[in-house]
C-alpha cells in the first residue's frame, strides 16, 4: 500500500532527556546520571471545542483545518482523494458534504447536501453543486435513483443508531438500484478529537447500519494505514464500501 512519507513525519513525537529520578525512588544522584535515558514526550492531543455541527463555528473550523499551510504544500488530502476516486462512485450523493472537500474528488455531476447553511455556503464559493437539507428537500435534482452512489464521510459517528437509520432510509431512494454506497468514519484518535461526536462507528456498526437499510457490505478497510494505528494516528479511518440490493 502507497503511504507518502510525510503521513510518516507528522506522526512523529519529539523525545527529551529526561532523569529517572522522577519515576525511580531510592537511587542516588549518580546511579540516576549514570541511567539517564530519553523517552517519548507525547505530544498535546488538542480537542476541538465546538459544540455543534450546525452553526458557523462549527463550519468555520472546517475552514480552518483544511487551509493550514503545512498541509497544503505537502497535499495531505491526496492520498484521501485517491482512495475516494478509485471507489467508483459515478454521479454521486454526498450526504453531509460540509465545505466540500470530497467533491473535488467526485463527478462534475454529483451535489453535496449539509445541513450547515455556512458550510453549503462556503462549498458554493468552491464552485461545487451543493444544497441545505431544507433546500434539498424542494430541489428538482431530488429525483428517485437519480444517482450513482452515496458518499457519508465523517457523518454517521455524529448520530445515534436510530439517527443514523433516519438519515439513510430519507437518502436512500434517491440511489439508483445496484448504487453504491461509501462510508468513512474516524478510529480512536480522530474520534476523540470532536466533541460533536457521538457513536464511535467502527466496522462492525457500518455493517450493521447496512444490514438495517437492506445495503450489502462489499468491502471494509482501514485507511491510509492499517487497524492498529487507529489509535495514534488522528486521519486514520474505518471505510466500507456496501451496495444496494
């Protein structure tokens, strides 16, 4: 599997020198010089303060996030985008599209809904196609089976069980028969990053949430890395891709 190196460099903690002395009692000052060693500083795991995925704040942050400096000269979102695109997804229906990131990596054709009128708004002055929910719920393109696929990316992990069920079975019809369906969710890291979140949904919660909606599961992987390194690793995901019956 393909990883740029730099998905290895930002995981990278910085080490200091520091004594045993404030971990061992009983040594005296020359054993502990003598046993110096260096450990791992662990780095600040910062946590999002936003409340609420509605409000510009919330779309604010968004913004934020995906116009630091670093990583846009080191295009981040590549590997991201590459993953999205080799799914196939054709015209597809992205559910919860925020400020549009996804839809640079889907067909000209697709139209992204949210329910955050400053994060549409935000995705409209990128030159996407996207709607509110309430705008969605009048336009002419919310035509039965009138797309491809259906992407819910960093959405499901912000609703309960029964929410979440809701949120498919309104979207679903609007998926052509056979269509597929795409899910990415946050592993430990990244989950507990958002205090907006509030189920985590791993691979066995994607599948049941498919099996309630009569979705059937083609593949689950992690992503960019493997299983493990969910928990370090703050952007790594649960993906699984499931189509209609």
């Amino acid at each position: 599997m393909w990883v740029p190196d730099y998905f290895i460099a930002v995981q990278r903690q910085p080490y200091a020198e520091v004594s045993p002395r404030d971990t061992v009692s009983g040594r005296d000052e020359g054993d502990i010089e003598a046993t110096r060693t260096l450990v791992r500083r662990p780095r600040p795991h910062r946590v999002a303060t936003v409340k609420d995925t509605k409000g510009k704040e919330y779309a604010d942050r968004l913004r934020k996030k995906q116009e630091v400096r670093w990583k846009q000269l080191l295009r981040v979102q590549a590997p991201y985008q590459w993953n999205l695109k080799r799914q196939h997804l054709g015209r597809t229906l992205d559910v919860g599209c925020g400020i549009g990131r996804n839809l640079v990596s889907l067909s000209a054709d697709s139209v992204g809904v949210d329910h955050n009128a400053d994060a549409v708004a935000e995705a409209r002055a990128r030159g996407f196609n996207a709607l509110t929910s309430d705008e969605w719920a009048v336009s002419d393109l919310r035509r039965e089976g009138a797309f491809d696929g259906m992407l819910l990316a960093h959405v499901i992990e912000h609703m309960d069980e029964p929410a979440a069920v809701a949120l498919m079975e309104e979207y679903l019809p609007y998926l052509r028969p056979g269509g597929k369906v795409f899910f990415v969710c946050p592993q430990e890291r990244g989950y507990a990053s958002d205090p907006t979140h509030v189920r985590f949904a791993d691979f066995e919660a994607l599948a049941d949430l498919s099996a309630e909606v009569g979705l059937t599961v083609e593949k689950s992987f992690s992503f960019p890395f493997p299983r493990f390194a969910g928990k370090p690793f703050i952007y790594n995901e649960f993906c699984v891709l499931a189509k209609t019956r």
